[in-house]
C-alpha cells in the first residue's frame, strides 16, 4: 500500500479499530457559551510540569471554542456514561448540557460529575497535523474516583475486563 493511497487510509482505519481507548469528553467555555466533544484521541504527555495532549478535528463545532479560549477541561467518562458519550458526539447540537449534573471548574468550564477522572487544563500549544489539531495544554488542576472507566474498541463503546494479567 502506497503513502496517500484510498487503499492505505482504509487498511489504516480498519487498523485503528484494534486499538482500545478510554473515552473522554472536553468540555470548553467561550464568551460565555459551554461546548462539550467527545473524543478518544487524549495521552498524556510529561508529569513535569503535568501535561496532556487531546486531538481536535478542525471541522468540529468545539475546535474554535478551545482555540479561541485557550483553556479547556477533561472528563474521562466511567463505564455508565455512555449516553453523555453520544450526547456529545454530534447527536445533540444544541443545549448539550440540559439536564446534566455539572460542577464549575477552573474559568467556569463545566465538569461532568460521575467522570472518572477531571484535568483543568490550559493549551500550551498546537500543532496542526492533517484534518485534526493537537492541543497540548498543562493541567492546572486534577482530581479522580475509583471507578469502572468507558471503553472503545472495534467501533462500539465497551467496558474493559481489568483482570491483571497473571
Ligand atoms: C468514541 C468517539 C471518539 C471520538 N474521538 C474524537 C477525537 O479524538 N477527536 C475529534 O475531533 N473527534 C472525535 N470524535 C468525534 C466527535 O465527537 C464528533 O465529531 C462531534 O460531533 C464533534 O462535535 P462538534 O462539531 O459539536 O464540536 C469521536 C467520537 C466518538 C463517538
């Protein structure tokens, strides 16, 4: 398969869906205005200083909010907020938050409370790379539960079987 080839971009998605992800929503203020988007594409990058990355396709209604404001937060959703996964996945493009519990964190960003994991976050950078744009961003501030996580895998949302390997 050739480099820019249908074929390989094909074989590559096709790929793609043997990885397992965690699911997270980054939930973003702008002029007042909160968005949330659901996405997969999050790591984390240094402990020193505390830095993750999330990857934002550019065409998303959420990416102007994060590039205009800065500043953004993410939720690592547990296994029993598939809905709020979906709901912020393009299924709902007005009043995303209706009826969600929230709890205000760093700038007024909403979090979403039951996630596993919460990280204010703010962009140090970003580097445009294809269709997407990678936002680094230094956490200002974490906190997390105990908790069963939200998975993906092969295209459907799952939970994880978190037997330790003997
Ligand atoms: C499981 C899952 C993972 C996703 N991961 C990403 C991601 O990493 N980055 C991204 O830009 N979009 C991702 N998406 C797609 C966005 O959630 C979707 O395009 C959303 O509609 C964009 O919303 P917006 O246009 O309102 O900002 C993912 C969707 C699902 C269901």
């Amino acid at each position: 398969m050739k480099r820019g080839t249908p074929a390989l971009a094909e074989e590559t998605r096709a790929a793609l869906r043997c990885v397992p992800t965690g699911v997270a929503v980054v939930t973003v203020v702008r002029e007042g205005e909160a968005r949330g988007i659901t996405i997969n594409a999050f790591t984390s990058v240094s402990l020193e200083p505390p830095t993750l990355l999330v990857c934002i396709n550019r065409q998303a209604r959420s990416y102007l909010y994060i590039a205009h404001s800065r500043r953004f937060a993410l939720n690592v959703l547990a296994a029993d907020q598939q809905e709020i996964a979906e709901r912020f996945s393009g299924k709902r493009r007005e009043r995303q938050f209706e009826g969600l519990a929230t709890t205000l964190g760093n700038g007024g960003i909403p979090l979403i409370d039951g996630a596993l994991a919460h990280f204010d976050c703010v962009v140090s950078a970003e580097h445009e790379v294809g269709s997407h744009s990678i936002f680094i961003a230094e956490i200002e501030r974490a906190s997390h539960r105990i908790g069963e996580p939200l998975g993906y895998f092969d295209g459907a949302f799952r939970t994880f079987a978190l037997e330790r390997v003997p």
